[in-house]
C-alpha cells in the first residue's frame, strides 16, 4: 500500500508539474513551489504532534516528515488554486480564496481520514490530549457514537481547515509580493 | 497576575492608539489576534499554559492573555518598521519578520523563566538541550518562533490587503 501511494503522489506531482510547464502557467508553477516552501514550514512545525509512519526509509526527509506527503499535500493546494482561478477568473479575491480552502478541504480531510485508518499518520498522546471534544467522546463512550468511529479527533474537521487556511494565505501573500506591480 | 496586567495594558494602549492614530489598522489588529487565536488552538499539543489565573484561560491551556501579549508584539514590530520603510513589501516583511521573533524569544525567555508555559512531552523529547545564551530559550526556538511570525504576518498582510467582499 506504501509503495502504491509512494508512486501515485509522485505520478500526480510530475503531471501537475508538466501540465503547467506545457501551458506554460509560470503562475502555477510558482504556487507550486510556494506551496511546498508553506507546507514544509508546517510539516517542521507539528513533527513533535505528528508521526509519520509506514512510508519507504528514502522517503524521509527529517525525523518523520515525509516528502511524499508534503508533495500530496502540495498537489492538493496547487490544483484547487489552479483550478478556481481558471474557473472563476472574475472573480473577487475572497470568493477565489474561500472557493480554493472549499476544495482543499474536500479533498484534505478525507486524505487524512485515510492515512490516520491505515496507520499511515499517527497523533502524539499530547495532541490527542489537547483535543478536548476527543476526551469526552473517549470518556463518556455511551454507545451512542461508537468512538471506533472516531478515525480523527472531531476537532480536526475545524482545524484542518483554519491550518490549510494559514497554509492558502502564505501561498496568496506571497503571490502577491512576487506579482505586484511595482 | 503581573504579566496578566501588563498584556491587558499594552494591548489597551496599543487599541487606543490604533482607534485615534491609525484606524486603519484596526482591521490588521483584528487579523492578527484571530491568526494567533487559530495557531494557538492548532498547535495546542506542542506546549502547556500554567500558573495563570483562571479568567486568563480560554479553551483547554489557552491563554486569552498570551494571544493578546503575542498580537501586541506582532501589530507594534508591523507599525514600527512601516513608519521607517515605506516602499519594498519585501523589505518590511523581512524587518517585522525580525524584530517580532526577536521580541518573541525575549517574551518566550520571560514566559518559560515564570513558568507560565513548559513543553509538552512531545517537544522536550525532540530538543537538542541546547539553550540560546543569555536568554535561557531552546535553540530550536530560533526555527518555531520565526515560523509561527512567518505565518501570522503572512496571513495577517495577506488578509489586509484583500477586500471582504464576495
């Protein structure tokens, strides 16, 4: 399974990568690597809260932090961005902007979803701990809502958002400093 | 109770002087203390607020005081060095980049040294046990302090210029 998301994030990367070398969106290809510069900064940031598990030794890059993850994560910004700027051109600044978290979120917290089941990511028991929500379904488990369900602490579906939100505004930012118009 | 008084003065002083000096920059303010508020929520597992009074706390460990003492920092670097450069964005970023981290690992030496915050478990078991000199802060601080600004100045600029409509 390891190897199978290894090679499919990579596929998608050099796509992503080619599409826009071939159209020649030197936008794009900026805020793909703008992207990786904001994601990387957080990846360093949360390494002590987050494990990355499961992944090949070469894909490792520091501690835990795992290149193929940031690359995933990267993909996920980029082409939402890509997608919503082609789509909704005219667009004012802040529809653009909310429309691009929309879309990263759709896709982010499944993915998380998916590497948290298959033991892909872990959470640090101080993380978990700081999740209050999370505590109390753990503590008061009624059966109402069985906790196996609870893949992720229910926290995330507010914060994974607000983090890609900070993530989105660095990329944005720095477009910006990089494009204006002197 | 001392810092408790002396964040909430600053950030009176600093709110006063925006609303009769600067009112433009109340909306930065605001950006700025809900950019702190989210990453204060988000990263609440890497360390542990204590020894506050009651009232000080938000949310689990999160000090309402701290994200005030950690905006006022922020908003005084950004209308300090926005007095001086007028021109290159670049030029600004990079100098309220620098002189909010430095009054961060000044603030972060003061909070550790009253223990009002300590690491998590989590964080103490990545450090090198290597402190910066004089001011008795983790060396890694010099990577965590300057991304956190990195961030909230990104996303607080980044918000300013844009105009809230849909």
């Amino acid at each position: 399974m390891n190897t199978k998301i290894e090679v499919l994030v990579i596929i998608a990367t050099l796509t992503l990568l080619g599409l826009f070398v071939i159209n020649r969106n030197k936008r794009a290809i900026v805020t793909f690597f703008l992207s990786i510069l904001g994601v990387l900064l957080f990846e360093f940031l949360f390494d002590p809260l987050v494990m990355n598990n499961k992944f090949h030794s070469w894909t490792y890059i520091f501690h835990d932090v795992c290149f193929i993850l940031t690359l995933g994560w990267v993909c996920i910004i980029t082409a939402s961005s890509v997608i919503v700027n082609f789509t909704f051109k005219r667009s004012g600044e802040l529809k653009k902007f909310l429309l691009t978290l929309c879309m990263i979120d759709v896709m982010a917290l499944p993915a998380e979803v998916f590497l948290v089941y298959y033991g892909f990511r872990t959470y640090s028991p101080g993380l978990l701990k700081a999740m209050g929500i999370y505590q109390s379904f753990l503590e008061h488990d009624n059966g109402l809502i069985p906790v196996k369900w609870l893949i992720v602490p229910p926290e995330f579906i507010v914060s994974i958002p607000l983090l890609f939100g900070l993530i989105l505004s660095f990329v944005k930012y720095w477009e910006y400093v990089i494009y204006e118009k002197k | 109770m001392n810092l408790e008084l002396f964040v909430i003065i600053v950030s009176v002083l600093l709110f006063i002087y925006l609303v009769f000096m600067e009112k433009q920059k109340i909306k930065s303010y605001i950006i700025v203390l809900l950019s702190v508020f989210v990453f204060e929520v988000c990263t609440g597992g890497l360390w542990i607020n204590k020894n506050m009074s009651n009232w000080a706390f938000l949310y689990g460990d999160i000090s309402w005081i701290l994200t005030l003492g950690w905006t006022a920092i922020i908003m005084i670097s950004t209308l300090i060095i926005e007095k001086v450069i007028k021109k290159s964005e670049k030029l600004r970023f990079f100098l309220i980049l620098f002189l909010s981290s430095l009054s961060g690992i000044i603030g972060e030496s003061y909070v550790l040294g009253v223990k009002i915050r300590e690491y998590s478990p989590d964080v103490t078991s990545r450090l090198s046990g290597i402190n910066i000199p004089f001011v008795n802060v983790p060396v890694e601080a010099l990577y965590y302090i300057p991304v956190f600004m990195i961030l909230i100045i990104c996303t607080a600029r980044y918000w300013n210029r844009m105009e809230l409509k849909i």
